[in-house]
C-alpha cells in the first residue's frame, strides 16, 4: 500500500490527500479489504486484483508496503527491484515476512500442538513456500540493490482459546492441500475434536504458545 504523489490531490503532510494502491491476487481478500475501507470512510483507496508480478503503473510512490507477499514468489529479487524502481529518493521501502523456526522451538514442549503446527509447517514447505522468508529478507534488500534493513523480530504468546484456535483454524483451512499431498493425519487424532484437545493441552501445561513470528524490514530509497 503506496502514497501516490501523481494524484492531483496529495499535499505533503495532509493525510487525508494522496492515494493508497492494494494489490492483491484473491478475489475474496480484495472484498472483503474494499468492505473494511468502506466501514472506515476511507475513500481513496485504489483495489486491484492482480498478481504483482504482472502489475506495471508508471506513477512513482511515496511508500510500498507489503506483508505476506514475498515468501510466495519464486523470484522475491526481481520483485523488490521492480517495486523499489516505483519508489522516489527517499521513500519507504518496508516488507514483513513470517519465520516458522521460532514457531517450532517454542512448541516442542507440547506434543499435540506441535504435531500440528509441524504439519502446518511441513504443507507449506511442499507447496513451495518460503517459510523462512523473514530472516531472509536481509539478502534479497542487498541483492534488490537496496540499503541494508533495519529488522525486527516479533511473536505474540499467549494461552487464552481464541489464540489456540488459530491453530486448529489453520490446520483446517490448508486440509485440502494436506490431503493433495498425502501427508499424515494420524498423529493429530480425530480432526473434529482437534481444537478442544489443543486448548486442553495448553491450559494443563500452565504456558503460553506462540504464533508465526514476524519479521520486518525496512529501507529508504537512496537518492539518486
């Protein structure tokens, strides 16, 4: 999500002018984010459904934003330098990424919940993510020909059921693609009572549990 100067209406300072570009490949994320804008009165908002290795504009922006995005494209350089090439001397340049290591170390010490978060992890690896996109960030900035980051690592912990179900959630979520590439249910028991069984682990383990961490990283465009 970038500032756009070529818009007749940005002036420096006004953060009520200028324009924001989402772009964003799945129809029904673009939805419900155009819902969102509409529920905070925020009018100038530009949605596109495209895949952003594919978008091409000629406006130069103040900003680009994105979360999520690189750990999923087989060439995350060129897209940085693409976007980075939108971006005026002096702009911000700021992505987030996940890293599933973390994850992982800090749910060893509960079975169920790291079976599960495990095939969660072991899924996405299949399916050809980056899962350790985060802490890769710093050589694809260097490699893009920007300044190093500035990084920062955060994780949320906690142990109250609506963070725990976030995990079932998930597990539920991604079954399909499990099931496509013949991966193991079996040590996850019966799937129907998975997320019942997962908050009673935590809750009897008198810990917290951790979510993906995230990792920033941030630039500004050199001038020049």
């Amino acid at each position: 999500m970038s500032s756009d100067k070529s818009h007749p209406d940005y002036h420096l300072g006004n953060t009520d002018a200028g324009k924001v570009v989402a772009i964003e490949q799945d129809a029904r994320t673009i939805n419900r984010a155009r819902e969102r804008a509409t529920e905070a009165g925020l009018n100038n908002i530009d949605f596109v459904q495209a895949d952003i290795a594919e978008h091409s504009t000629a406006s130069m922006f103040d900003a680009v934003v994105g979360r999520y995005i690189l750990q999923f494209l087989p060439d995350p350089v060129a897209i940085l330098r693409s976007v980075a090439k939108r971006i005026v001397p002096g702009g911000v340049i700021a992505f987030q990424e996940g890293s599933w290591s973390p994850f992982l170390s800090l749910s060893a010490h509960l079975p169920l919940w790291f079976a599960t978060v495990s095939l969660l992890q072991e899924s996405g690896m299949r399916s050809g993510v980056n899962l350790e996109m985060g802490p890769g960030l710093h050589k694809t900035f260097l490699e893009a020909g920007l300044p190093a980051p500035r990084m920062r690592l955060e994780m949320e912990l906690a142990s109250d059921p609506d963070f725990v179900r976030w995990t079932s959630d998930s597990l539920h979520s991604v079954l399909p693609k499990i099931q496509r590439l013949n991966l193991s249910l079996t040590a996850l028991g019966d799937l129907v009572t998975l997320q019942e069984r997962l908050q009673s682990e935590v809750a009897m383990s008198n810990t917290v549990v951790p979510w993906i961490g995230l990792v920033a990283a941030w630039c500004r465009q050199p001038a020049g």
